[in-house]
C-alpha cells in the first residue's frame, strides 16, 4: 500500500464532504417537515438551499483539480441522519420535538464545521487559493446556521420546558449582577 500524501488526503477528505452534502440535500426536507415551528422550518429550508451551494462549490473544486467527486461513502453522516430518523420515531410532548430535532441538526453542523475547517486549512497549505475560499464560505454558513439553530432553540427549550408565557422576564435589573444569558439581551441599555 502506497502512502498518502496531503493532496490524497483533502482529496479524500473531499469527497466524503461531498457524500454528505449530498445525504443532506436529501435528508434536509424530511427536517422541515417535521418541525413544528414555522420558524425552524424556514430554518431547515433556507439551510437546504445553502446545502446544495455547498455541493455545487465543492463540484467546482473537483472540476478545477480534473477530479472526481464521487467515489466515498460518508459513513459518519450515514449514522447522523440515521440517529435522527429513530428520534422522529419517538412520541412527543408539544416543543420538545422541535427541541430533538435542533439536537439532531446541530450535530451535523458540528460535524460539518470541523470538516471543512480542515480541508480549508488543506486547501491553503497545498496552494489552492480559489478552493480555500470556497470552502471557507461554506464553512462560514454552516457557523452561522449553528449559531441560529441556538437562537432558535431558546424559544423552543422553554416551550419544551412547558413554561411558555409571561416567564423569565428579567424584572428588577437596574444593577443586576445576574449574569445575562449569552448573546440575547446585550442591546438597547437605555
Ligand atoms: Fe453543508
Ligand atoms: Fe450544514
């Protein structure tokens, strides 16, 4: 068996983004229609369509190296969307499927987040300035869809904690040495 070299290893590495891409692409829809809050499916459906961006830089990629992007199977995505098809097979109180299925979709961000943060560090040691841009985007917007997937997730763990209204307004706060919680409430100090 002959040695791997970087470039076979980010071409491999590669091509298992590209069987995952793919999976999602399909496996994006099923998310969607799953969820119950109209806000975490326009979530699941604005990602879609960013998810097939992501095929499509990746098929640029391969094209601008003459190689092929099939050929891997992407086994931990397989056991990704797998885990979360036997969570939609659960009964659940109103919220906490929604709270699942954020669970589920933010795993894989997590996965996808550490791939392309190395094949892009790859693309930049071997010289591949256009592909390192390219997967730098994609790696921005899976950041993002991650972050917003937590922003959503707050509403919806409350709602699955069923303690929906009128709650956890913070009330006397001229000098509360609360700590806020992260990211919200940082805005209008008056
Ligand atoms: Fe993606
Ligand atoms: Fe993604």
């Amino acid at each position: 068996m002959s040695k791997l070299s970087l470039r076979e290893l980010y071409l491999d590495e590669l091509r298992d983004l590209y069987d995952a891409e793919n999976r999602l692409v399909k496996a994006l829809p099923k998310l969607a229609k799953e969820a119950e809050s109209q806000e975490l499916r326009s979530g699941f459906e604005e990602h879609l369509e960013q998810t097939k961006g992501h095929v499509e830089r990746l098929q640029e990629i391969f094209e601008a190296m003459g190689e092929k992007p099939s050929g891997k199977r992407c086994a931990a995505m397989v056991g990704l969307i797998q885990e979360g098809d036997e969570m939609m097979d659960e009964d659940f109180e109103t919220g906490v499927k929604d709270a699942a299925l954020i669970s589920a979709a933010q795993r894989v961000e997590h996965y996808e987040i550490a791939a392309y943060g190395c094949v892009k560090t790859w693309a930049g040691l071997l010289g591949e300035k256009e592909a390192q841009d390219l997967l730098q985007q994609t790696l921005n917007e899976e950041k993002e869809t991650d972050e917003k997937l937590t922003e959503i997730s707050e509403a919806i763990n409350t709602d699955a904690m069923g303690s929906v209204s009128g709650k956890s307004t913070v009330q006397d706060e001229d000098q509360s040495e609360v700590p806020r919680p992260r990211g919200k409430s940082r805005s209008a100090k008056a």
